[in-house]
C-alpha cells in the first residue's frame, strides 16, 4: 500500500489532484491518505477566490517565504488581474484609485497588528 500525509498549508485542491494522479499511475486504491490541512487555512483559500472575483485590487499580507501566503497570492490572481503580495505597509509602492474596490486577504500566521497597518496606510494614501 501507499501512505501519503500532507503539509498542514498546502492547497486542498492541488492536493486532491495530486492523489487521483496517484492513484492512475500505481492503478491502485490501496492508499492511506493523510489530509490534514489547516481549517483556517482551508477557508482563507476559498474566501480569497470568492472575494477575488468581486474587486479591482486584491492585496495579499504575508510572510514573503509563507506557502500558505504564496498559494492565497496564487488563486486570488486567477480571478484578479491586480493582485499584490505585502509584508507590511512598507512595501507599498501603489496608489489605489479612490472608487477602486479593494479586497484584502492575510495568511493566518500573519499578526492582526500588522493588517491594520496596511488598510490605515491604504486608506491614508487615498
């Protein structure tokens, strides 16, 4: 058999497709499969393609070397031509227009201080 466990931030999706293809190539259904993916993590991901396909801007707070932050920057550009990837306000090189819609998504390790930050700073920029 095949035992296969994944990394609590990995995207739900890709790792669905990574077991069928498994699962085609050994011709095999004898595989114990280890899916434990964060529920936090879960969520953020489907929030940020729904909240991805109702804006203008989407904007990304993370750790620039988070995969739970790459993989929210990775799906909100799939329905979002405007997507960017902070850290902290200091990165901010944009200016947004003022009727822009923005949508803002941040990785769950990402500290609320520094969230804050960046929608003050938006808004003070505007």
């Amino acid at each position: 058999g095949i035992y296969i466990t994944c990394q609590t931030t990995f995207s739900s999706d890709k790792f669905d497709e990574i077991i069928n293809i498994i699962k085609n190539r050994f011709n095999t259904d004898d595989i114990t499969v280890n899916k434990a993916i964060c529920n936090a993590t879960e969520k953020r991901q489907t929030e940020v393609v729904e909240l991805s396909k109702k804006v203008d801007y989407m904007i990304i707070i993370g750790g620039k070397n988070s995969s739970n932050t790459k993989e929210l920057y990775n799906l909100a550009q799939k329905n979002c031509s405007e997507v960017y990837f902070y850290q902290n306000y200091k990165d901010i090189t944009e200016h947004f227009p003022k009727d822009s819609i923005i949508g803002i998504m941040a990785s769950a390790s990402t500290p609320n201080n520094i969230v804050e930050e960046i929608i003050n700073y938006i808004k003070n920029i505007n």
